[in-house]
C-alpha cells in the first residue's frame, strides 16, 4: 500500500518542524518569511530522517500481503 498525498504532506512537514524548526512549507511571498539559514546539522538531521521515512513505507509495503 502507498502512503497518500496528505500523509506524505503530513510526514514532511513533520520533519520540516521536528528538524529544520519551521512552522510551515507553504509559500508566503516574502523573504524574511520563505527564505532562511540553516545550520549544516539540521539539514543533515532532516535528510536522515526523510530517508528513514522513506525506508519505514518501503519495509511496510514489503510485509503487506
């Protein structure tokens, strides 16, 4: 079974708050509000937690009948 579009949208932007502290993805035209700097150690804390993600729905849709 695939994750859908919102749950995938909801994981995302869990991990977009959780790890690189942001309290949105949506675009807000402006660019103290969509522009922003991260430290190397967040955007290294996001990209494993996405890929863990990613490994979890795998390994799930491996175990599915």
């Amino acid at each position: 079974m695939q994750m859908d579009t919102a749950d995938r949208a909801a994981v995302i932007l869990a991990i977009a708050k959780e790890t690189l502290r942001l309290t949105t993805l949506e675009t807000r035209n402006s660019d103290d509000l969509d522009f922003h700097d991260l430290s190397v150690w967040y955007i290294r804390e996001a990209l494993e937690a996405t890929y863990d993600a990613g490994f979890l729905a795998a390994t799930e849709r491996k175990r599915e009948p």
